[in-house]
C-alpha cells in the first residue's frame, strides 16, 4: 500500500515537472537557435554580402557600401541589370586580376553550350531580399519567409548559403576585398543550427 | 595554348590562345579587326564593348575561353555596308569628335535599341552611362540614339 502511495505520488511528481521541463527544453532550443542567428547576423551584413542586397535599386560597393560607382545601374526585371549594362556584361566567372577589377563567380548552370558562364546579379524586383538597414530582428524573420527568401525551405535555404557560387565568393572576393567576420563552415553551420532549431528569431 | 572556335561576326573562327586571354586582345591582335578599342582593361570605360550573343560585354576583361561556341559581334560585324540604323545615324548626327570610344558606343546603343525600339531618355541614360566619352560628345549621342530608333522603324530619321 505503502509503495503504491509513493509511486503514486511520484507519478503526480513527474506530470507535474514535465510541462515545465518541457517548456525549459523549448526555451533552451529557441535561445540556442536564436544566438546561432545573432552569430551568422555579421555576415548576412558584411559588403560581401550586403552589396548585392541593397535597400534601393542600385548595387552598392567597396567596404563602405557605397552606390556602385559613377555608372547608373539598375536592378531590372530579371536582377540582372538593363540592356547594355548587365551584370554579366563586366562580372565573369572568375575574380578579374588585381585591384579593382571586377569580382566574379561562376554559373552552377554553365555547361558546354554556355563555358565559362559567369553569375552575377541582384535578386529579381518581385523579392529583393533587402539586407542593407535590416536589424537581426527584421532579417531574421525575412530569410526564413519563403514569400520573401525566394521560396526558399530551410533545407534549401541552408543549401544555398552552404554551396551557391555567389555566397562562396564572398570568401574568395580578390583582392582588395575583405571577406567576412566567421569562416564559410562557420557561417554555414551557424544558419543551420539557426534553422534546425525552429529558426527563433531576435525581438 | 588551346583551339577555340566561335562565330564571329557571322563567320565561324578559330584561334589557338591562352583561354584566360581576354577577348579583346584576340580580336584586336591575332584577328585584327581593330575598331574594337581598349580603353582601361577593368570594365569601366565601355570602349572595348562587343556583343556576345547580343549582349554588350566589356571585351578587355571577358576571357575568350567565355566565347567558346558563341556568337561575338564586333563593330566591324554590325552591318557589311554602315547600313545599320546606329551607323547611319551616328553619322548623319556627326556624333564622334576624336572617335575612340565611338565603337563602344554604338554596340551599347545597338543593344539598347535591340531590346527597345522606342527608347526614352531615361532609357539611354541606364543603357549608356557606362560607355564614358572624353570629349563630352553625350548630347549628340542622345540625339542618335533617337534618330536610330526612328531610322530603324521606318521613319525618315528627322
């Protein structure tokens, strides 16, 4: 009698414990995944990054992100720019030599039919993917929304900052460029645990 | 050193270069059209511009291993006879002064005009505003542009 006394009231014990064990978990998660996203933050805004994710309609440059320089450039219906003056029209799929050349990377795409292909653009107008002014809170909450991530899962979203040429270039930008504050694993690994972790999200 | 092979200004060509090698100085030295110019060899300037598959690309900085298979135009291949609306109105509107960026000019505008028959001011302004012009030859430019787009659409050209 005695011990189905005890056991009882340890099992009172215990379901009352869980919910807050569990909420505790939860919570520990969420800060785990919301400190991760505070980590990969400083190189969402790098000007590796940030450049080509600008406010405006105009690419920005150099490490104090400034309009890209004297030419009137434009994001166009496609991100690649207008008429003579496409991305692509300058940016091949390679780095240029020395200083102040233009930077480039290469087209996943590119096969026989299009060597040497190069990719280099702005998102398309219909999702920007603004970074530039963005607080960790107001990113945060944007690349994990498909509306505005390019429809991006975070399976996908993790891929893309895990193996897209663009991204990796950051950390190979030629010279004169800085590449930004964590490695690309680091990086990577940050967006992942971020996401993994139910993407929290900073206030 | 490696054979490449594309179609430049309408007759299938190959060169036996470096890939790296830039476009520019294929045409320019082992092909010798020489209205193509070079300008600033980093893209800035527009002089050296050709069309790749119609695209006006900076042909100081393109490698030429990028225009393996495809379709260069040069300012030599714009028309055989100066028949091409830029051409003619480039020279009814007298726009060159010393000339040298003349050639980037017109294959930016011949692009420009390819993709939009009737274009605006402000529609030169974003397709041209990379070619740069040290004589300051940019109004007579404009009034080009113009006078192309009428030219090319069956109009008299004013």
């Amino acid at each position: 009698m005695i011990t189905r006394l005890l056991g009882g009231m340890l099992l009172l014990a215990l379901a009352r414990a869980a919910p807050g064990a569990a909420s505790q978990t939860a919570g520990d998660a969420d800060t785990r995944s919301r400190e991760a996203f505070l980590k990969a933050y400083p190189v969402f805004m790098h000007p590796r990054c940030q450049n080509c994710h600008p406010a405006g309609d105009t690419p920005l440059q150099g490490e104090d992100s400034h309009v890209h320089d004297l030419l009137r450039l434009r994001r166009g219906p496609d991100g690649n720019g207008v008429y003579a003056m496409r991305c692509s029209n300058c940016h091949q799929a390679a780095n240029g030599p020395g200083p102040h050349t233009p930077p480039g990377a290469p087209d996943p795409e590119a096969d026989e039919s299009r060597p040497a292909a190069p990719r280099w653009h702005l998102p398309g107008p219909a999702t920007p993917m603004v970074f530039q002014g963005r607080t960790p809170g107001q990113l945060c909450r944007q690349l994990k929304d498909p509306k505005q991530n390019g429809g991006l899962a975070p399976d996908r979203f993790v891929h893309h900052v895990s193996t897209d040429p663009l991204v990796l270039w950051a950390w190979n930008p030629g010279e004169g460029r800085t590449s930004p504050p964590l490695s690309h694993a680091e990086f990577a690994a940050a967006v992942k645990e971020w996401l993994d972790g139910g993407g929290a999200c900073p206030p | 050193m490696e054979k490449i092979s594309f179609v430049l200004n309408g007759t299938a060509t190959t060169v036996d270069v470096d890939p790296a090698t830039p476009l520019l100085w294929v045409l320019r030295d082992h092909l010798h059209l020489t209205g193509t110019k070079y300008g600033c060899g980093m893209a800035v300037c527009g002089c050296c511009t050709v069309h790749l598959n119609g695209d006006a690309v900076r042909s100081c900085v393109t490698p030429v291993a990028r225009a393996r298979g495809q379709k260069v135009t040069t300012i030599e291949g714009l028309s055989p006879d100066l028949s091409h609306a830029v051409q003619r109105a480039w020279l009814a509107e007298q726009v060159p002064q010393c000339g040298y960026c003349q050639s980037g000019q017109m294959m930016s505008a011949a692009c420009l005009l390819a993709a939009n028959p009737r274009p605006t001011d402000g529609d030169i302004d974003d397709a041209m505003s990379g070619n740069l012009c040290r004589c300051g030859t940019y109004p007579r430019i404009r009034r080009a542009v113009h006078r192309a787009a009428e030219i090319a659409s069956g109009g008299a050209g004013r």
